[in-house]
C-alpha cells in the first residue's frame, strides 16, 4: 500500500554531524534506481503490507560485500548503493553473526528510499534547500517570530515599568501622608537595614496614628499629588476600621493565668468625618467599643484615592487614570508588646474622560498595540502547528525504521538511535509559543482594561519566560557552524554529570543549610529563614559578602560564635576549593571529549550507521525528490503508544533493567 504522506517526512532540521566531516559518499543510486524499477514491472509477486519478506531476503545478488554502515569514525565508504547487509552481535560466545542479506530488488530500492528519507531528515535548512527547494518555512517563521515577539516586550517592559515605579511611588507618599511616624530612611531598602520597623508601643500612640490618618485623608486637598476621594461629587468618603480580636483574652500576669479563647471574631465601623473633631478614642467609646490589646490580634485602616497619571503621556502610552485601595495594618499577632504598622497600596487601572482629541489619538495607538498582539498569536500559532507536525513525522518516522530495522535485520533500534528522532528544539519552541499565546492574549486584555491587578505580574511571567526560550532557540541555528556547536555539544555531553555531580553536592548543600538555619538562626541577620540562610551560603560560594557574614554574628553565646567560624570556614573551604574545582573539570572533561570526536570522529550509532553519507552532488541529481517509501503507515494512537514506550529496556537487559556485570561465558559460583 502506497501513500503520499510517506514521502512528506519530517522536517527536523537540527543536525550536530555535517556532510562536510561525513565519510566519502557511495556512488550515486539513480541508474540502479532505474534498472531496480525496470525489474519491478516483471515481478509478480511481493508482500502484500509492503514490508519485506524475510525468506525472498537470503536471494539477494551474492556479490554484495559491503558491510552496513558507515565507518564509526571518520573512514571512508565506497559500498554500493542499495546493496547492504548487517552485522548483529547476539551476544553469543562465537562472536558476530550475519543476519540474512535484503535479496528482493523492491527490498533494495525501497531501503534506499528510507536511507535518503534519513539523510534528508538529518540536514539542516540549508541542505534541505539544495536537496529538494523546498522553502523553510519554519525558519521564517521563527524570524518573524523573534522580531514581533521582542517588539511586543519592549513594548510591555515599558508599559509595566511605568505602572510599577508609579505605584511604588504613590506607596511612599501615602506613607508620607497618612503613617505617624514615617522616616525618609525608610523609603530605601538596605541591607543590613539602618532602623527597625515602623512600630507602635504605648496605647496612645495607637489612637494617635489613626488619628493621623484620618486627619490626611480630611486634608487630602493640600497634598501636591492630583489626588482625589473615590465618591462622584468629590466629597470625603469613611474610612472603615477592623478590629480581630480573639473572642476571649485575658491575661493575669500577676498569678500566671489567663482566660483564652482562640476563635478570631472581626469587627469593622465606619470612621465618620467627626472623628476629626473627638478623636478616635472618643469616637469608638461613643459606639461602645472597647479595645482589649492582650485579645486584638490586628486592625486594619482602609479607605480609597482616585488620581491621573500624566507620566504616561506621549508617543507610547495614554494617560491612565487609577484607584489606589490604601490598607494601613496594625500587626499584633505575636503579642510581643510590638505593634509593626505596613501600608500597602492596590492600584486599579479605570477608564479615562479625557480630552476628545488625545482620547482619538489614543484609540490609533490601541488599535496598532492590538494588531502587534493578533499578529503574535497568529504567529505563534504558525510556528506551533509548524513544529507540531514536525515532531509527529519525526515519531512516525522513527516507527517505520523501527519496524524496517526488525523485519530486514532481526534487531530492533538501539536506544542512541531512537533518540536520534527526538528535538529537544521544537519542543521547546511548542513550549514557548503556548506560553506566548497566553501572555499575549492576557495583555490584550490589560490593555484594553479588561484585568485585574495581578494580570501584570502573571502576563510579564509569561512573556518573559517565552521570550527567554525564543532566544535560546537562536542557539539552534548556531549550532550548524562548528565553531559554535562546539559550546552547544560541550552542554550537551556534560549535562548527565553535571545533573549527578550536582544532585551529590546539593544533598551536602541541604545539610549545611538546616545545620546553619537551626543553630545560627536566633543570633545572626543573615540565617534567619530557611531561604535567607540558603542564599546567604550561596552567596558565600562565590565569594560574596563574607566578611560581613563573619563579623554579623552576636556574641551573647561564646559557644556558638566560636561554632559560627568553624562551620562558615569548613562550608567555603569545601565548596570553593573542591565542589568548584570538580564542577568545572566535568565541563572540561566533556570539552575535552568534543574536540577529540571533532579530530577523531563522532561515534556513530546504528542508525547513523544505516543512514551513511551523501555526497554533495546528490542535491542537483534529483534522488532526494523521490522518496515515495512503500509501507503500511501506523496511526495516530500507534505512534503516540510507541513514542511513549520507546524507552523501555533493551533485549541485553535483565529484568531489573540494568545490565549484568558478569560476563556470559563466565562460570559463576
């Protein structure tokens, strides 16, 4: 059974082995085509599914010698095309045995098609183009791709960095205006810091701070920002106050006894504009509400400003027009006589009422930021579908030689040669255009005001981490010239050690870092948390801030200080000196072996044994043109069932999946 989709083979374009180092390429195959061809109308009989039979393979021309393959490193090939046989190791004690020689001319023509199927399926673009002028298209697309993908976030990057830093900075204003007590050191955040938090520790100074609250926002008129109250006649809105309180908290510390009771109960009233004139003491002795602070867990203070952003005007962006929800929170959780005071400010981006020309102007900049995100989504769609199909026709194709592999040579792919047929590529660039679909489709939506206030942060997630991969894909092209496949291969092969190497020094990692954060932790700044502890001694491995480290650590415990030099001086000594060292000796060690595969050759697997060289003549002779495999296609489900299970354990592997360390002809006791 014939089908046209078995000539579109995939077209995964990533290849670490060029034609230029190949072996010297075998004689062209077109006239053996032809009289192969000619043959075929005078058979009358061949399998009916289109594989090979494995009786008519032992009537194969008896003066085919060459063996199957390529050499393993770099020698060269002179067999006949079309003519091949294998030799498979059965692990037998006589040694090699010679499987059964393809026989049937239909057998030997459609082995070439299959090998020139794998020989286009290893090219790069370029290749591609001399062999059949087939335009690449997902190389264009993945131009296109970049330059769109990067315009949109710049576009964003701007956008977001507008709204961040003019949040921040409406944040340090309110706090200017509304928290008693606020410093311009705190506006800064340094380490070590320069003062504690923001606390309150007498009960006055409780009332007085909402008091001084409540007094900005009556005053909110002689702030210099455009601020506004949220109600539409501009007229002062109240504030709410919340008191969580534990619904029973009493404490005799005279006796050492306490009345407890856990459950939170939470009361909120509003703040009228007359608490200006009685205080806020006064105010909530009026309603009856006494404040009992050994049963308070927390207050919160809340109410709301409207304001407009000019900043934002010009040749990018509209103004923006925002609601900030200001919550000014009183801590007392930890009833340790210190009340910290934080004020957090949550921006809501509205619709703007502004002048009918800018307003004009402004929908022309909407309309082009909105094509820019059709544009890509469409984009990435392309590219999506595009690397899809490529990844599929590259399982489909793995499934056919596969299936080639054991009814011609008795022997199923090895597992190198299986891998051969996976992209780590386009699967990463699938994984980047979902990523880019969603983030742009979510910036649409903020820029047409349709969004919440964490849709920036999630859409620059997105974004960021798409671009990012985008970019990483431009290694792929690179890695087509030697000079930077090198870096690319080097990766490559160290990767596996690299992952054990640091699962070993990890496990040491984790024991210094929950020794440090339990013993260290009540007496120095910087072993506080279990995270602060890990980035301080990650800091440490690269030589940063360590005589702080040192010198930060207290004194009260003689012990422990002397506990803090021998545990911080073992931690550098072992990971500078040692896991650095071998860390980078691993790389080495992979370099090492790239550059001799460069100078020696690359080992081949049996695929790439199977596939061999090409010649570059072969491009303007037309062999790659007619690659019409004669076969019986597995479906859908087929594939998608052996590219899952592909990986499973070979036939030399014992029942625990490992390899045994005993020699077969060894007599053990």
């Amino acid at each position: 059974m014939r089908s046209s989709s078995c000539s579109e083979v995939s077209d995964l374009e990533m290849s670490n082995y060029s034609s230029a180092s190949s072996p010297a390429s075998p004689p062209r195959p077109e006239q053996i085509g032809r009289s192969l061809a000619e043959e075929l109308g005078h058979q009358e009989s061949h399998t009916t599914n289109g594989s090979v039979n494995r009786s008519t393979a032992q009537n194969f021309d008896s003066n085919s010698n060459s063996t199957f393959g390529a050499p393993v490193s770099g020698g060269s090939s002179s067999r006949p095309t079309g003519q091949y046989k294998m030799n498979i190791n059965n692990g037998g004690e006589d040694g090699v045995e010679e499987a059964p020689v393809l026989g049937s001319s239909r057998a030997a023509l459609n082995e070439e098609r299959l090998r020139r199927k794998l020989q286009f399926f290893f090219m790069n673009p370029i290749e591609k183009w001399q062999a059949k002028q087939r335009f690449p298209y997902k190389f264009v697309v993945q131009v296109i791709k970049i330059v769109l993908v990067t315009l949109q976030l710049c576009l964003f990057a701007h956008s977001r960095y507008t709204h961040v830093n003019y949040t921040w900075d409406n944040t340090i204003t309110f706090s200017h205006l509304f928290l008693r007590g606020w410093d311009i050191t705190m506006e800064v955040s340094t380490y070590p810091p320069e003062t504690g938090p923001l606390s309150v520790y007498v009960i006055e100074d409780f009332f007085k701070t909402i008091d001084y609250a409540i007094d900005g926002y009556a005053n909110l008129s002689e702030a210099i920002g455009p601020y506004s109250y949220p109600n539409e006649d501009n007229s002062m809105a109240p504030m709410q106050l919340c008191l969580y309180r534990y619904k029973d908290g009493t404490i005799f510390g005279f006796n050492e006894s306490y009345v407890f009771n856990p459950e939170i109960d939470t009361l909120c009233l509003d703040m009228d504009s007359n608490v200006t004139q009685i205080g806020s003491r006064k105010y909530l002795h009026q309603k009856g509400i006494y404040i009992n602070f050994s049963a308070l867990v927390k207050a919160e203070l809340t109410f709301a400003i409207k304001t407009v952003n000019f900043k934002a005007a010009g040749p990018i962006t509209a103004p923006d027009c925002y609601q900030f929800d200001i919550l000014i929170m009183f801590n007392n959780q930890d009833h340790d006589g210190q009340m910290t005071l934080r004020l957090e400010a949550e921006p809501t981006r509205l619709v703007c009422h502004g002048d009918v020309e800018f307003v004009k102007n402004s929908r022309i900049e909407d309309a082009l930021r909105s094509v820019l995100n059709i544009l890509v989504i469409l984009i990435c769609l392309a590219s999506f579908a595009l690397c899809a199909r490529a990844i599929y026709r590259a399982q489909l194709l793995r499934v056919i030689t596969c299936d080639f592999f054991k009814d011609n040579f008795g022997k199923d792919l090895s597992n190198d040669g299986k891998w051969e047929f996976i992209n780590v590529w386009y699967i990463m660039i699938v994984c980047n255009d979902v990523l880019l679909v969603i983030g742009s489709a979510l910036k649409e939506q903020i820029e047409q005001k349709h969004f919440i206030a964490d849709d920036w942060n999630v859409c620059s997630l997105l974004l960021g981490i798409g671009n990012l991969l985008v970019w990483f894909g431009v290694l792929r092209y690179l890695g087509f010239f030697k000079t930077y496949n090198v870096v690319i291969l080097t990766l490559k092969k160290a990767a596996p050690k690299i992952l054990r190497f640091l699962l070993c020094a990890l496990l040491i990692y984790a024991g210094f870092t929950f020794c440090g954060w339990l013993v260290l932790g009540p007496y120095h700044i910087k072993f506080r948390s279990l995270s602060t502890t890990s980035e301080c001694l990650f800091s440490l491995i690269n030589g940063d801030d360590m005589f702080a480290t040192f010198t930060i650590m207290s004194e009260k415990s003689l012990m422990l200080w002397w506990f803090c030099r021998i545990y911080l001086y073992s931690f550098t000594s072992l990971y500078i000196y040692v896991v650095l060292s071998l860390f980078i000796s691993v790389i080495m060690d992979a370099y090492d072996t790239i550059k001799k595969y460069y100078k020696e050759g690359f080992p081949l697997s049996d695929l790439r044994q199977f596939v061999g060289p090409y010649h570059p003549n072969d491009f303007t002779a037309g062999v790659f043109r007619d690659d019409d495999y004669e076969c019986e296609y597995p479906s859908f489900g087929q594939v998608l069932r052996r590219t899952l299970c592909f990986w499973r354990s070979s036939q030399d592997r014992g029942p625990s999946g490992y390899t045994s360390l005993i020699p077969k002809n060894s007599n053990a006791p």
